[in-house]
C-alpha cells in the first residue's frame, strides 16, 4: 500500500524531479515541477504529521533492510513538525519564486536554480526523516551543497565570493560532523540512531565518545550559525536571491537544529551532557551572546537584508537557550520557535524580495516613505516584525512565554532579563524600518504608488497572515512541539 | 441579546466603525457618521450590560484557547464594567469634539485618525472585558501599538521623538517587566484568571509577592507610575482630542485599571494585606504624587501641565489600591471614574483655546475667559473636580480615599493626600484667576469661542462631572461590589 | 599499547590539523580548497584505519578465514569521498567564477572590492 511508503516518498520525489528539471532545461516547467513536488511533500509531510499522532513512531527500512543494519527512516512527533515546516515553507516560497527569481537570475539559470531547490528540499527532507547518523551527514552535504550554488546564483558578485565562504564553512562544520560520527561508530558499532542510544549508555564514560561529543557540537553550531560561528550567515543572505533567502532563513538552520536536538537530548541525553561537561551551560551562554550582540549588529546595519540576517542570528540564540534550559518549556519553547520563526523569517524576506524587485535596493536609507509607495508589504513587515518582537498576538510571544517560563523555573532570572533586552532590541531594529517607511517623507522623484507584483505579495501575505494565526491558534505550532519535547525528553524520566 | 454577544459587539463595533472609517476615506460626512454610529452602538451595549452586572452577573465569553489554560477570553465585573462605561460614554463625546477640532484646525490623515481612535476604543474595551491576564497583557499591547500612530500624527520631527519615547516607555516596560511578572504569576500559581480573592496560594513567599507586584507596578508603564512616567508628557505632541480620550482616560485609565485589577484579583487584597513586602507601593505612588504635582505647578505648557497633572493623579488611583482597605478600593475605583471625566473636560478646554484661540502657554491665557465664557467655565468645573471640590464629582473619590487611608491608619498617605490637594489648588486657580480676573495682553487679536461641536463635547462632559456628584450611588454600587469582590 | 601502534590515528590527527591550519592562514582560494581536501581526506583515514583487522580479509564466508575486516567503513568513506570530490568541484567552480568577476583569486584583494562596493551602495542609498 503506497501509504506505506509516505517515509520513502517524502524524499525521493524531489530527488527525483532535480535531475528531471535538469532534462527538460526550461524554466518555466522547472518551476512548475518544483512547486508540485514541493505541495507534494507538504502532503505526504501532513499525512505522516496525523499518522504519527494516531499510530506512534513510524519505522521504515529502505530496501527492506532491517535496522539497525540498514538504514533506517523513523518518524516521531520531533522530526514529523520538522517536515511539514520544511515542506510548508518551500510549498509558499516556490510559487513566490517565479516573478522574484525572473527579475534576479539571468534567465539561462533558471531551470538550474529550480534543479538545486529541490535539491535543497530533498536534502532538508531527508536530514529531518532519516535515522541514520551517517545518513544524516549525505543528507547534509546534499542540502549544503545546493545551498552554496544557490546562493552563487545572486545577482550581486559579492555573492559569490559569500557562497565560497559559507562553503568552507559549511564543510569544515559537516566534516566535524562526520568526525564525531566516526568516533562514535567506533565506539559503538551502529549508524542507527536509535540503537546508538542503547548502546552508548556501556560506553558513555569514555573518551571518544567525549570527543565525539565536542566534535558533533561544534560541527553543527558551525551549520545552526551559533554565535559566534555565525558569520558566514550575514553575507550569505544578503548575497542570495530573494527566494532562496526566504527558504533558506526558514529552513536550513532550523534542520540543522532538530539534529542537534536529536544529539543533546536523543544520543548523549542530559546524563551525559549536564553534569560534569557543562555543554549546556556554554550553549546557554553563546545563545544569550547570540541575542544581545547580534540584536545590537543588526540595530546598526545599513542593508534590510543584512538586518534580518543579524536578526536571525539573534533568534537562532532563542532556539539554542531553550534547547540549553533543558526543561519541558524550554525544549518546547525551542522546538515551537524552529516553526513561529522560520515562518516570520520566511515572511520578511520575502516581503523584502518585493522591495528589492520594485525599488531595486534594500539599503534602510533609501527606503524613506516607502510605505505610500507599497502600503501593503510595510504593514506586512511591520506585522511580521511584530511576531519577531514577541507581541501578544504573534506568533513570536508563544514562544516568548515558553521561553521566559523555562527560564523562570530554571531559577535563571538572568536569561531572562536577556530574553527581554534582546526583544526590545528587536523592536528597536523592527522600528527604524517603521520610522524610515512611515515617517520620513518619500524622495522628490519617487513613484507614486507601485506595489509588488500580485503572485509574490499573495504567498508573502499568506506567511504573514500565519504569523497572526499561529500566535491565536497554537495547537499545531505548540500542541506539536510539546509532543516533540515530550519525545525528546521522555527518554530521561 | 445575550450578555455575551453584548460583550462581543461592544468590542467588534468600534472595529467594524474603523474599517468603515477606512472604506469611506473620501467621504468625511459618512465617515463621521459612521464614527458615531460605532460609539453609539457601543455606548448602548454597554449600557445594557451594566444592570446585569450590578444585580451579580458575570457574562463570560471564551474565544480561543491560546496557551493550553490560557485562553482569550472576556469576564465582566463590576470594576471592568465601571471602566468599560467610561470609555463607552466618554467615545461618542470626544468623537463630537474631534470633528470640531480636525475641521477647525484643518489637520491631515483624518481617516487614519479616526480608525485608529476607533481600533484604540476597540482594545481599551477588551481590556475592560478581559478575563485573564493573558487577555489583557495582549489588548494592553495592542493599545500601544494602535495609539502611536495618533500620537506621532503630525510625522515630524517632534513627533517622531515622541513616539520613540512613548514606544520605548510602554512597550520596554511591558515587555519586558509586565510579560515577566505574568509569566511567573503563571509558573507560581498555574493559571493567569481574575480570581475574586487572587490567585496566589500560600506557597509564594514574603519578599516574592514584593517583587511579582514591583515587576506589575513598573512593568505597567501606562499607569505612569515614577519613574516610568516620561512617556505621557511626550504623548502630548499628538492632537488634543488623542490627549483628552486616549492620554487621560483610556490609555492611561487602562494602566491603572490593569494595576487595581491585579492587586484585587491575582493578588488579593487580604491575602498582601499586612505583609511587610508590599509597604513601599504607597510610598512610591505618594512620591508620585506630590514630584509629579511641583513639576505640573512649573510647567507653562498648558497640555503639559494637564500632562503631569493626570501623573500625579494616577498615582491616588495606584495609592488607593495600595493601601489595601475596603474604603480605599472603592476609592480607587470611583476615582477611574471622576478623574476621567473631569481631566476630559480640561483637555477640551485645553484643545477649544487651541483652536479657536491658538494658546498653547498658561501665560498666555490672560483674560480669555471674557471671549471664551463657555470653555473657561467647563474648565473651572473641570478643575475644581481635580482638585476635590464639591459640587464637583472629584470630592467623592478622594473622599473615599481619604476614608479608606484613615480606616487603614495610613497617616503618610492622609499627609500626601491633604498635600496634593494644595498643590492641585496651587497649579489650577491661577489659570483659573488669571483668564477671568486679568487683562488679556493682547486686544489687538480677535477670536470668539471655539467651534460648536467641541462646545457641545464640553457641556456634556461638564454636566456629567456635576451630574455624578448628585448621583453618586449609581458609581458606588459597582465599587462596592468591587471592594465585595476583594473582601470575599 | 605502544604509541608506535597508534600510528594511523597520528597520522589522521596531523592531516587534521594541517588541513585546517591550511584552510585557516591561507588568503588564496586554491589554497584554501586544497586545506579542505586535506582535512577531510584526514576523515577517510579515520574510518578506514580502525576498520582494517591485521591479517583480516574481505568479509566473505569461505573456508579457512575466520578474521574479517568490517567492510561498512569502506562503504560509508566511499560515500564520503563522492561528497569530497563534489565540495572541490563546486568550490573550484565558484574560484572559477570568482576570478570572471573580480580578476583575483586572492581573498584580500576580493574583500577589499566586495567593501568599496558595500559603501559605494551605501552612500548610493544616502543620496536617495
């Protein structure tokens, strides 16, 4: 029965369709392709999503191999909300993509850039899905991989040289990776993930595995962009097409996240990491940096795309504190801001892909009275600055509560006085848009009124319109990530 | 109707009004008779919940689950009810007025000023309505974020100041201090619902509850409480009828509003009374109090001295609630009431000189009771409310106060009280003495009064600060439900 | 347990560390990826060592071997291997086009033009 095989399809479908998209050589159906895939990985993500609910953890064995010999796709609450996030943010950005990637990229590249999507999608899809360490790593560099080429496809040449940089990078941060993955499976003898678990409990005492731990930690940072192994992210934003940042924003360090999730709590579990190695108490300490300095960056930053980039910096600290705080809220807190995040970051960006299209620059200063000349992508920007800020009524506050409440059982009252510095930073950069747009009088010569083009405003409103929903509606957004924490740390009871 | 549609349409009405205000840009008629309409509409919902209330209903509507125990959600009582009905009956008024004044002073972006003077109503009723902390923390917010494109309305410079510090106050308080407090309100009691008698178990420790009600009390910037008070002389730059409704009765009101309600119903009055970790409050709001009264004596602004006039009284508001004694809630509830219509009637005045005489300095008012007669006469009234002078309504909240300051023993605070009185005097009567005993300086400039919608606003405020003091019972029936609410 | 016997992993802990070093201090691209290939080749030695049994042989069920080498290491470093060869090729594609549009190879000379056109866009932007 095909709906036995959701796990299978939810990765090659768009494995499938990048060397497809390739064949056929024309942009159009490219994008085309890419959009079905992408809706149908949505699909088959939601459909797994509501299985999972109803029957538990969903195992499948490619090839037939059983697990832990072969490789193993393994479904749970976690890594089922890390999919239909994936597929729900490339499902609003590819139909986006036409008009903002037909004014970006020269038109020869266009079915190669929807080719590497797609890749990107797959590789996304599978680090999420799989529950094979090593698996994980091809997944990765798959991802990686298309990632570099999509953000070299910039129309800016500093592009370029942004991607070669988030390259190296990238590879030193999937080779520690890798690293840690080897001294584990030496220690271990098993890829599987979940037999890994069992089995490192004999040896979780020794050395390697130590190392192993410190490797896998810093190679993924490297990937989440943690303060402070976060610079290759400014650049790469802001060099990147607007599409891709869009999806890039709201994905790519997300995943990279669930995985280290899926390390600190799933593999190693607090045992190990809280007592004597203090891992946590650093991963605390970096996210609450990451909130302050990259808030403060971010305050003084020039380009709108360079703000958000420093911006996302700053929120990838929430994510990374409330995976430190290591309680119920916080894990839950983490998991529900992979989601309320990566949409309100999916929204800005493409709302300021609208920008760039119509006015030809995002530079903050040349921005003045822009919101007479497109009313609707200021509010749009200004409502999803909101969710950034954490405002009752966004999606941001509901992870601002879970945070702050994490914080507050922890005892830890100065991360949360960090929690509410960093938000008033937030609304201090969210606000400079605000007062450049709205209160500054527009140019001499500027157009009158020129809003963005109806097919990139529509998928960008709709994101905007989620970060209102999910700030009302949460029993997906926190009813999942509280099944996810309950998955992650119902191992330690 | 049901109570609870009642509820609902009170808060959607102004809504439906503003988005009506927005589709009817071009047409200023419609536009204002569809402001009226809202008011009206709201005006009556109100008025029809308020009989229910006073006979012991509690309508309770639920919207949304947003947190898992935390929903959106409305409960009226009699202190949310004595709220709601001043800022329904006080809407329809101020709209009348603003018609006069954005006409008379031929201000921009009327549309956008009337929707958002709409939206601002909108949220100041949900958060009379709101049954939770939750509710009201987001109404709170929304209230900021609505009101500060009335107060940078005229986008200059000036404006653009003041709404960064309007922006920063407000929301740096609440969000940080205020989401702090209720956060931990949640993690120590497990709920966030207005609860006759409070929340907070026996767990919670002396010195906590200090700090839970400090973080509540500075972390509600909109009460104004010192030091987080910069904000409402900021405020001012916006038009006048924005100060007058917004930045001396709803806005403001719902700060101390937000600040009485958590004393009563997540504290507790009998639960905090006597606990030695709650005895600065009175001293803080005392401070308030008189620092805010000598700033108001020396300022020449007019709107500036009305500005720290509402500080200063604000805090008798946060006082009353502080000294924790049956008599002195009921004074603090009544005291929403009074101060609010009789700070409305003097920023009419205030905003009627303005347009018809273009003053904006005390010093210059000199003689201009003798063009302006109906204006210089609210604004006596009006002041002589403020300062507690009967037949005016302000004599009954004070009164009450007072009372409860002396049932308590709180002779610092019947010191601090007596003070203010005096200086409320001293800032007030010379404007008073000056417009109607001096010679105006310059007869050369003609004006005659201001336009007759902001008259008409006037009279109708003016008689209410009279008619309450004749009709005190109807006020004191919802209060002393309240100080019911806080014994039980 | 001499460190004489250890060998193998002095050796993928030197290549590591060169590489990276490499990577690190070196300005020219080409440099830089061949850093990269070092550090990562480091990370096939660390597999495929531990892997290997002396005396072993392929796993293949016959009569009179009895000592097998693991053979998942080779696999998984075979797949290793095609994602190393595929990060050099992108990143000698991307020097490649790097050198189209900026005429260098040399990170110094690149940043030093990706910076007069960051602030070229930002008075640009002043001006509007």
């Amino acid at each position: 029965m095909i709906l036995d095989h959701l796990p299978a399809l939810q990765v090659v479908v768009p494995l499938m369709a990048a060397p497809l998209i390739v064949l056929l050589r024309s942009g159009r159906a490219g994008w085309l392709i890419a959009t079905l895939v992408s809706w149908f990985a949505l699909a088959v993500a939601v459909m797994l999503f509501m299985r999972v609910q109803s029957v538990g953890v969903i195992s499948y064995a490619i090839g037939n191999w059983p697990p832990p010999w072969g490789i193993e796709y393994r479904v749970d609450a976690l890594n089922a909300f890390v999919l239909v996030l994936v597929s729900l943010i490339a499902s609003v950005v590819l139909p986006y993509a036409r008009t903002s990637i037909a004014a970006e990229v020269p038109a020869d590249r266009h079915y190669l850039l929807y080719s590497m999507f797609v890749l990107c999608l797959c590789g996304l899809l599978g680090m999420a899905i799989t529950g094979d360490v090593f698996n994980i790593f091809v997944f990765l560099e798959i991802s990686s991989l298309s990632g570099y080429v999509l953000i070299g496809l910039g129309r800016d040449r500093r592009a370029l040289h942004s991607a070669f940089q988030y390259l190296i990078m990238g590879t030193i941060g999937a080779t520690f990776y890798i690293i840690g993955v080897g001294l584990l499976y030496l220690m271990t003898g098993t890829l599987n993930l979940a037999d890994m678990t069992v089995r490192l409990a004999a040896v979780e005492e020794t050395r390697p595995v130590r190392a192993a731990l410190a490797f896998i930690t810093v190679g993924l940072s490297l990937k989440i962009a943690l303060f402070p192994l976060h610079v290759w992210l400014p650049g790469a934003y802001a060099g990147a097409p607007s599409a891709v940042v869009a999806f890039m924003a709201g994905t790519a360090t997300k995943v990279s996240v669930y995985v280290m999730l899926r390390f600190v709590f799933g593999i190693f579990g607090v045992r190990l990491v809280l007592p004597d190695l203090h891992l946590l108490d650093m991963l605390m300490i970096f996210s609450a940096a990451a909130m302050i300095t990259a808030s403060l960056t971010a305050l003084f930053q020039k380009d709108l795309k360079r703000l958000l980039a420093y911006s996302s910096v700053a929120q990838i600290g929430y994510i990374t504190l409330g995976l430190s705080l290591a309680n119920n809220d916080g894990v839950t807190a983490s998991v529900a801001h992979l989601f309320n995040h990566g949409i309100t970051k999916a929204a800005l960006f493409m709302l300021v892909g609208g920008i760039v299209l119509r006015v030809g620059t995002c530079q903050v200063d040349a921005l003045a009275g822009l919101a007479r000349r497109m009313p609707v992508t200021c509010f749009g920007i200004v409502i999803a600055g909101l969710s950034l800020v954490g405002v009752p009524g966004t999606a941001g506050f509901i992870t601002k509560w879970h945070l702050v409440l994490a914080a507050l059982q922890d005892g830890q009252w100065w991360v949360v006085a960090v929690v509410g510095a960093s938000s008033l930073l937030a609304a201090a950069y969210v606000w400079r848009f605000v007062e450049v747009a709205y209160m500054q009088p527009a140019p001499a010569d500027a157009v009158t009124r020129s809003e963005a083009p109806l097919q990139m405003l529509v998928p960008a409103c709709a994101m905007v319109a989620a970060c209102i929903y999910f700030g009302f509606e949460t029993s997906f957004s926190l009813g999942g990530a509280r099944d996810a924490a309950a998955v992650l740390l119902g191992g330690l009871r | 109707m049901s109570p609870q549609s009642l509820m609902l349409l009170a808060v959607a009405a102004p809504v439906l009004g503003a988005l009506g205000v927005v589709a009817a840009q071009r047409h200023p008629n419609l536009r204002e008779a569809l402001s009226f309409a809202a008011a009206g509409i709201a005006l009556a919902c109100v008025l029809a919940l308020a009989p229910s209330v006073l006979s012991g209903g509690r309508p309770e509507v639920v919207l949304l689950e947003i947190l898992p125990g935390a929903a959106l959600a409305f409960r009226l009582e009699p202190l949310g009810m004595l709220f709601a009905l001043v800022a329904a009956v006080l809407w329809p008024v101020s709209t009348l007025y603003s018609i006069g004044y954005m006409r008379g002073n031929d201000e921009l972006h009327q549309p956008r000023f009337f929707a958002c003077f709409a939206l601002a109503i909108a949220c100041t009723l949900g958060l009379a309505f709101a049954a939770n902390l939750l509710t009201l923390f987001l109404f709170y917010e929304l209230l900021t974020l609505i009101t500060y494109p009335l107060v940078t309305h005229h986008q200059d410079e000036e404006a653009r100041h003041a709404g960064r510090v309007y922006l920063g106050y407000l929301m740096g308080t609440s969000l940080t201090l205020m989401l702090i407090a209720i956060v931990a309100t949640w993690a120590v009691a497990g709920t966030v619902e207005f609860t006759p008698g409070g929340i907070l178990g026996g767990e919670i420790s002396n010195a906590a509850v200090g700090g839970l009600l400090a973080l509540f009390v500075f972390g509600i910037g909109k009460a104004a409480v010192m030091p987080m008070h910069r904000w409402l002389p900021a405020a001012m730059v916006a038009p006048t009828p924005v100060s007058a409704l917004l930045h001396a009765v709803a806005v403001v009101k719902a700060g101390v509003f937000s600040v009485v309600k958590v004393i009563v119903y997540i504290f507790g009055v009998d639960r905090i009374a006597g606990l030695t970790s709650v005895d600065w409050l009175p001293f803080v709001a005392g401070f308030t109090i008189i620092a805010a009264s000598v700033v108001a004596l020396r300022a020449d602004n007019l709107k500036r001295r009305l500005a720290y006039s509402t500080i200063s009284q604000l805090s008798y508001v946060v006082l009353a609630a502080a000294l924790l004694t049956p008599l002195s809630v009921i004074g603090a509830a009544l005291h929403i009431v009074t101060h609010a219509i009789g700070k409305i009637t003097l920023f009419f005045a205030a905003g009627a000189i303005y347009t018809a005489a273009h003053k904006t300095q005390v010093s210059e008012l000199d003689g201009i009771a003798r063009r302006m007669p109906w204006t210089m006469g609210a604004f006596t009234v009006g002041a002589l409310s403020l300062i507690g002078i009967p037949p005016a309504a302000g004599f009954f909240s004070k009164w009450y106060i007072m009372l409860g300051a002396a049932q308590g023993g709180h002779w610092a605070a019947l010191t601090v009280l007596g003070l203010s009185t005096l200086l409320n005097a001293a800032y007030f009567l010379p404007i008073i003495y000056a417009a109607y005993f001096r010679a105006p300086a310059d007869a050369a400039h003609p004006h005659g009064e201001a336009p007759w919608p902001m008259l008409a606003a006037m009279a109708v405020t003016t008689t209410l600060v009279l008619a309450f003091f004749c009709a005190a019972d109807v006020l004191l029936g919802f209060a002393q439900q309240i100080a019911g609410g806080a014994a039980g | 347990m001499t460190v004489g016997s250890h060998y193998s992993y002095w050796v993928t802990i030197l290549l590591m560390i060169a590489g990276l070093y490499i990577v690190v201090a070196r300005r020219n691209l080409i440099k830089k990826l061949i850093g990269l290939a070092i550090f990562q080749t480091s990370v096939y030695l660390l597999y495929i060592a531990p892997g290997k049994l002396i005396g072993g042989t392929a796993p293949i069920i016959a009569e009179g071997f009895t000592v097998y080498s693991n053979p998942l290491p080779h696999v998984l470093i075979l797949t290793a291997i095609v994602v190393g060869v595929a990060t050099l090729a992108l990143g000698l594609a991307l020097v490649v086009r790097i050198h189209e549009e900026y005429g260098s190879i040399e990170e110094d000379a690149i940043l030093e033009i990706a910076e007069r056109e960051t602030t070229a866009q930002e008075q640009g932007g002043d001006r509007a």
